[in-house]
C-alpha cells in the first residue's frame, strides 16, 4: 500500500478527474488523500475519498464581477488576471505551506497543472505532475495560447521555452523562498517546469485521438487518455419519462461559467435551436426553469449518463465537459468562453465533431442555431463523432494512470 495525495485546484471539471484518479488507486488497495478546497467536500464524500482541505475557495469565481467583464470581451486568461489583484507573495507562501503540511505524511504526490509549484518547491519529496493541455516542449506544436503559424519546429520549440519561463518567473522568488526556510538550495533561471517528463512522470489524461503523443517528447511523458468517474447516479423520474417521449433532445450546459452568460441572449439562442431543428431540449445548470413548455431542466446531471443520450450538447467546451461529450460520441456545438476553452474547441472541430466555434463575446442567435443546425443535420459529423466515441471509451485512461504510478513508484522507490 502506497499512501498517495492528490492535489488538484480549479472548478469542479478540474477535481472530477483525481476523483476518478483516487477512486481507482483506492481499488489497488492505495491509501488516497484528496488535498484540495473544500468546496468540493459533496463530491470527495461521493467518491469516498479523504477530502484534507486548503484555505482557498473557487466555487464563485465566475460570479466575480471582474470576470464577468473581462470574459463577456475576450476568454483571455491574461486579460483577465490584469483585471483582478494580484495573489500577494503572503498569500501564495502560505497556501504552499498549508499544501505542504497536508501531504507531509504521502508516500507520493500526483500533482496538477497549477500546483505542480508545490513539489518543485519540496523537490525533496516523490511526485508526478499532469495537465490538461501540452506543456512539454516540442516542436510538433506551438505552446498553449500561441499561434499557430507556418515557421516549423524552430518556432514552435521557441514558444514553449517562452511559455515555461514565463510562467516560472511568476512563482520563481516565491517557491525559492518556501524552498530556502527548509535548507534546500534556491532553483536557478531556467524553468524546471521544462524538466517534467524526463526523470519524473508527466501525465496528460486527454485522448490521443485528438492531441497525438509528440514523437520528440520524453520518455516519461504520457498521454494516458481522459480520466473518467464512474459516479453512482440516479436520474430523476421526470427525466426518464422526458426521454422516453424525446430520445434524442439537444443538451446545453456551461457548467461554472452559467454566471458569466447573458442568460436572456443564451436562452433566446437554444429556444430558436430548439425551435429550427424541432428538438426538445434538457438544460444543466442555470435559471432553475425549463425554456420553454415541454422542455426540461435539470441543475446538476451525470454527463456520461445523459450526454449519450442526446442528439446534439451545447456547450462552453471546457475540458471536462469536452471530454465526456467526446466519450459519449454525439456531435458538438461549442461557445468557448474561458482560457482553454477556445483551444479545445479549435480541436473537436479539426476532428470533425462539432460545428464551427462560435465566439462568445459577439454570440449572435442566428450562429448558435446555425451551429446546432448543422451538429444535428451532418450525417458524417455523427458518424465521425462515434468513431471517436469508441476509440475515447476504450483508451482505459485512469487504469493506465494508476500503472504509471505504480510502475515509477516500484521501480525508483522501492526497487531504486
């Protein structure tokens, strides 16, 4: 038995992951701690996993005002963090140590994009990272948020050092400081993030159906396939006579971002794509009301139970949500509306599985009907779409994962 801590950070599509992750290591008979904010106690109690909780909070960030302007112009993570206060070197000090202090008694910590700081910080403990888009340099690809421009791996290569030296220089004085008050010697310029993947295991739980593994990566990188939680859940009664007279309605959901929607414009546009194409439709998450008579509402549902189901989901292509629509194999329209956002929905349409993106600081009603017009009306983004289902469902992601784990963790740690 291996004691294991898990230290995810953001909204619930990017805890929903280690909780499949923690699910399964506990079924290999590994201790799992869930470190993260205790917003997400519920679903730490569903999945049956230890929940040891940070001093932070996520669960209304889309509800800041700041956001809510900066989003309704661009989905530009950089705007929008000039828009809001900067985390106080106090304040990012002392949510390292509360980190620190929870995993202090893990054999190992499996780490996510935005708390890998925490073990380069501690790079006296064993760990692993991951992430939910490439970070690894590599010259089949530019880096996350660059353009895609015709200059080869020279160029791509250069916008991955830029990205990784970026985002090291944000954190670099602060983990150095945290590093310094353990006697552990300061890291220099250059960024260690750019070492993930050649000594330590680096984990992308995404489909390589839709980001192939760079043939110039590190052995340790992997693309292990997404991460899916197999949650007990019992939809409602309602729900099922619903779709016994509907079996295939559109489905729209946007998840966090509900808050960030001009919900009267949102609503317009699924009414006349419901409208156009003769669809009923059931909506997850915001105003607690169906659309129109004979609609449907739910505030919270299992995708991997509902989005089979449907003919058709709308929604704001943010990486859980895009995952378990891939996985269920239906087509896609997609409103990218937050930071990564718009990356995946550049991908699912080069896949051919889902209509053109459509941009959400200038939705228009007419762009959203034509998106669902065609997400239902395209034989071959269906057909292609269950291709792409099949291939999703078979990749065995968070079993993959756990061997990963194990494997380093026998070989380097036991063994080594």
């Amino acid at each position: 038995m291996v004691k294991i801590a898990l230290v995810p950070f953001g909204s619930r599509g990017d805890i929903q992951p280690f909780l499949a992750l923690g699910t399964a290591l506990r079924r290999r008979g590994h201790k799992v701690d869930l470190v993260t904010s205790g917003d997400f106690q519920k679903l730490a109690d569903d999945a049956d996993l230890n929940l040891k909780e940070i001093p932070t909070s996520t669960g209304n960030f889309f509800e800041i005002p700041e956001v809510i302007e900066s989003l309704r112009k661009s989905p530009s993570a950089l705007r929008m963090e000039r828009r809001l206060p900067g985390t106080s070197p106090e304040a990012y000090a002392s949510l390292l140590e509360r980190i620190d202090a929870m995993c202090a008694d893990a054999d190992f910590t499996v780490n996510a994009l935005f708390t890998k700081g925490i073990s380069v910080a501690r790079s006296d403990r064993p760990w692993c990272a991951s992430s939910w888009w490439p970070i690894t340099p590599t010259g089949a690809f530019p880096a996350f948020g660059a353009p895609e421009l015709p200059l080869g791996p020279l160029y791509n290569r250069l916008t991955h050092l830029v990205a990784g030296q970026v985002e090291w220089w944000k954190t670099r004085r602060m983990v150095n400081g945290f590093r310094a008050k353990r006697g552990l010697p300061t890291i220099g310029a250059r960024s260690p993030y750019r070492e993930l993947g050649r000594d330590l295991p680096m984990m992308y739980p995404y489909s390589s159906s839709l980001i192939p593994r760079p043939a110039d990566w590190p052995g340790h990188c992997h693309v292990t396939g997404y991460w899916f939680w197999e949650r007990s859940w019992q939809p409602p009664a309602e729900l099922e006579e619903f779709l016994a007279s509907e079996p295939k309605p559109l489905v729209a959901t946007f998840g966090s971002t509900w808050p960030v929607h001009r919900e009267e414009l949102t609503r317009a546009a699924l009414r006349a794509a419901a409208e156009r194409t003769g669809r009923r439709i059931v909506v997850v998450g915001g105003r607690p009301e169906p659309l129109r008579d004979g609609d449907f509402h739910l505030t919270e549902a299992d995708y991997s139970w509902l989005f089979p189901r449907a003919s058709a989901v709308i929604h704001n292509c943010g990486y859980g949500t895009t995952a378990e629509v891939l996985k269920a194999g239906v087509p896609q329209v997609v409103i990218p509306t937050f930071a990564d956002h718009p990356f995946w929905a550049s991908k699912v349409r080069k896949l051919g599985v889902a209509a053109k993106p459509i941009r959400f600081a200038s939705m228009r009603v007419e762009e959203v009907v034509a998106g669902v017009e065609e997400a239902v009306g395209s034989a071959a983004m269906a057909e292609q779409a269950a291709r792409i289902g099949e291939r999703v469902r078979a990749e065995r992601g968070v079993e993959r994962a756990c061997d990963i784990i194990e494997g380093w963790y026998e070989r380097n740690l036991v063994h080594g």
